[in-house]
C-alpha cells in the first residue's frame, strides 16, 4: 500500500536528452542544460486541465492522450491507487521531435509528479525501470530522471546504470533545425541485420568514445564519434548533414552526431572552440536554406528536480 501524502502541488522539470553520441545506439545518453517545467495541482472536482506555453505549445496534446498525463496514470495503475483529478501547466523549453528526448521529459515528469503526489511510495530505482518501460530503451530517460552522462546495461532482467565520466572542457553545440523528424520515421530506414565487421566497429569505437570523454584527448574523440549503426542510414532524412558537419570540424570540433533519432545535430567540441563551432553550424545550415537555433549547451548533473 503507498504512502499517504499532504501534498496537493508540485512542479518537476526535467532535463533534455542527448542519445547515441554516434557509436552509443540505445544504450548511453546525456543530460543537458535545457528544460520542460511540469507543474501539477490536485483538483478537488473531477476532471483534467492542461495548459502549454512555450514554443510550439499548439502542437501538445491537452487531453487525456497527452504523453505527461499518460505517465502520470501510469504510476498510479502500478500502485493500484486511484489518481487525483489534476491541473497540469506544461512550460516548453526543450523542442518537439527533434532528437533532444522531449518525450523522455513526459514521461519522466509525468512518472516523478504522480510518485511525490502519492506519498513517494516509489524508489528512484523503480521509477526508472516504470519510465525506461514506457520508453522502450533506456538511452534519454535515465540521464533525463538521474543527469550527466550515463551508459545502461541488462543483467537479469535487471537494468545497471553506470555513470559516464565527461571532462570538464568538453560542451555540445547542438544546432536544431526548423524541421521535424519522427522517432518512428528514423528507425524504419535502419536495418534489421548488421554485419559482424559493423559490429566490432562499434564496439571498438564505444569503447574509445567512454575514455575520450573522461579525458578530453582530442585523436580518440575524432575517431570515437563515428558509428555504422544508425547515423549513415538517417543522414539522408536530414538536408544539409554534410554541410554541417563539415563546417563543424573544419572550426576545430571533434566530431558531429545526430542527437538521438534527429534532426538535431550535436558536436562535441573543447570550450576554446565553441564559439567557433556555433557560428559555423548555424551559417552551413543557413547556405543550405535551413534556418536553426544553434546553441552552445553544457551538461546537466542533477537531473530531474521538484520544487
């Protein structure tokens, strides 16, 4: 049985998610200094109200097939409680599909308010493993609840989660475009098989991406970012990829990405750089007829919060 809780208004934000960083597919993700705002107020009449504001705040659902309240009554339905009626006002600081885990923040907001409204009868553990289910991968919603950078595995049935060490001198520019690409629409042209060489390819480039990050040694992080398993099949859904990055790494970054499923593109670049970086990003993808919002962002160590 949960806890009883006094508590009748919470809010919760959370986070944006970068997946993959190139060799990392579905398995490592990172947290970064961008936000959703969920606020929830119980009602005492039945009912659910929702309001958005924000960037493309016409484009969220306010009814009952809204992501953030679809999770909400999930964690009710797992303790068998009865959720309360309740106010939610959404604030839109991370875009809608455009690889940055804006879903990931609904469910993890949805999940975390619901919990701290029913008396925290739900460890952090348990919380996670609810969201990396509705999720279906655990990539954005375990850096999205915990922050940094984090790497999640299986054993037994269980899931381990390991925290990424990320040197200090290293920040993501991510460039976003005025365009959308779906999750679904970005998996469809992968490949169900892989070859044995892709394989090792990636896993000897992972395994070089995890010590260039904790190090910042700029040789291993040129080589790391590169991936055989989803970024050369999802290049073509996203105009001007090649212009970009090599703008990128022509103004000193590492290496570019696409931030989970895309559109966003994100180098990793020293700080020295970024500056640089920035400006080159954005002015490639300009040439190309693309306007987008380029930003130097650094990352998040504390994950989702509640006040």
């Amino acid at each position: 049985m949960a806890a009883f809780s006094h508590i009748t208004h919470i809010t919760v934000k959370v986070p944006a998610t970068t997946a993959n960083l190139g060799p990392g597919f579905d398995c490592i993700g990172a947290a970064l200094k961008l936000y959703n705002e969920f606020e929830f107020t119980t009602l005492d009449v039945n009912g659910l109200m929702i309001q958005v504001s924000g960037m493309e705040a016409e484009k969220v659902q306010t009814d009952e097939s809204n992501l953030l309240y679809q999770a909400f009554m999930k964690l009710y339905q797992h303790i068998e409680q009865t959720a309360p009626s309740v106010k939610i006002r959404i604030k839109l600081g991370v875009p809608l599909s455009r690889g940055l885990g804006s879903s990931a923040t609904a469910i993890v907001g949805g999940l975390v308010a619901a919990n701290e409204l029913a008396g925290s009868p739900l460890s952090e553990l348990e919380v996670m493993k609810l969201a990396i289910a509705m999720e279906g991968h655990p990539d954005n919603v375990v850096p999205a609840l915990l922050g940094g950078c984090r790497l999640a595995a299986t054993s037994n049935n269980c899931w381990e989660i390991s925290d990424i060490p990320w040197h200090r001198y290293i920040v993501a520019v991510v460039a976003i475009p005025d365009f959308e690409l779906s999750t679904s629409q970005a998996r469809k042209v992968l490949p169900a098989e892989i070859s044995r060489d892709d394989a090792i390819f990636n896993i000897s480039h992972f395994g070089l991406l995890l010590r260039g990050l904790a190090t910042n040694r700029e040789e291993w992080l040129k080589a790391a970012l590169q991936d055989r398993l989803h970024q050369p099949y999802r290049q073509a859904l996203i105009p001007g990829y090649d212009a970009v990055n090599t703008a990128a790494i022509n103004a000193g970054a590492y290496g570019m990405v696409i931030s989970g499923a895309g559109p966003t593109l994100l180098a990793l670049v020293d700080t020295s750089k970024a500056k640089l970086v920035e400006t080159a990003m954005k002015n490639a993808w300009l040439q190309t007829g693309i306007t987008s919002t380029v930003r130097i962002v650094d990352l998040d160590m504390q994950g989702t919060t509640t006040f």
